[in-house]
C-alpha cells in the first residue's frame, strides 16, 4: 500500500491561503525551498486539487526559463515537470507536464491509487481535496510547515471531521526565519 502525505504550508493560527487566495505570507527560506525540492525529488506521485494546479503549473513548466532564475528554482522546476501527477477537476479540460486528468470521484480513484504498490509515495495538496481523503481516512502522514504570521481567515489546512485522528509526531525541524516542520503519522498506518 503506497503512503499519501498530505504537505503544506500553513500559518501559525491554521490557513494554507489567506483571504482572497493570498499566498505571499509563505516564501520560504533557501532552505526550506530545497526541503519542499527535495520532497518533489522523492515523491512517487503528486495529488492537486484544481485552484493549486493551477497556481503550481501557471508557474513552474517554466519558472527555469525565466531571468534571474536560480539554481535552486531551475532544480525545483525541472524535478516538477517531470514528476508524476494527477489533477483532480470537473472544470478543467486540459493537463500538461507529465500528468493526468480524473474528472470521477477523488476519494475511489486515491483509494486505487494507494492500494497500487508501484510508484513510491504520494502527496496530496489543495484544500478540498485534501479534506476529502482527510474525511475518508485516506492520508497516513501530515508534514505542516508552520510559518510565524496569523492571516486571520482564509482556507483552512483542516476540514471539519466526524471522528478524531490520532496522530504520532515522527519529526520535528526548525528553518531560518521561525519555520518550523512537523511530521506527524496517522495512528495504525505506516
């Protein structure tokens, strides 16, 4: 059974956007940026939702082509691009960059996916369909990247649930300016 992490940032008092989509409050350090490239390097299978589809690929197919691009963010681009995706949409007609549309059902199609045991692990981002394989007890690990601002409202990191989840921290790391990870397993799932 392949493992499905959902892995976000996420600020002190709990949004992965603020109003109005705002994502400015989440530039990382030089070193968290190679932390979050490092984990695109790693990931078997990448899960967005529409609006952060959108947001990553308005973006990254090209983000090494731009002027001043570092090495960091052309390292970055590169492992997207060809990093194995899935964009989950009943709006959107057309995907690029070594993904794959579904218009059905997330929750059967994640739950295929990781009961497929070839392709490494997954990630899950976007705020609604996370919440829906969160609701469906389809994620085994969390790993939140808190940053140091309250943003007042916004799009939550948490749906509400019908059950507790009981969790296990398996990590902790502090990053240059106040950014901290932690990693937390589900309970009774590898």
């Amino acid at each position: 059974m392949r493992k499905l992490t959902f892995a976000m940032n996420m600020s002190v008092d709990g949004y992965i956007a603020a109003p109005g989509d705002d994502l400015g409050w989440s530039v990382p350090s030089d070193e968290l940026f190679q932390w979050w490239s490092d984990r695109v390097d790693a990931t078997g299978l990448a899960l967005y939702g529409r609006k952060l589809w959108e947001t990553m690929s308005s973006h990254w197919p090209t983000a090494d082509k731009q002027p001043g691009a570092t090495p960091a963010a052309i390292e970055y681009a590169g492992r997207w691009r060809d990093m194995p995706k899935v964009v989950f949409s009943s709006t959107t007609s057309t995907v690029d960059w070594n993904t794959r549309l579904v218009t059905g059902d997330a929750v059967t199609e994640i739950t295929r996916l990781k009961a497929d045991d070839d392709g490494g692990p997954m990630d899950i981002g976007g705020a609604t369909l996370a919440a829906a394989a969160m609701r469906a007890g389809l994620i085994d690990e969390y790993a939140i990247v808190t940053h140091p601002v309250l943003v007042g409202g916004g799009t939550p990191f948490f749906t509400a649930l019908d059950n507790w989840v009981n969790l296990s921290l398996v990590e902790t790391r502090t990053f240059p300016d106040g950014m901290v990870l932690t990693r937390y397993e589900t309970r009774g799932k590898a």
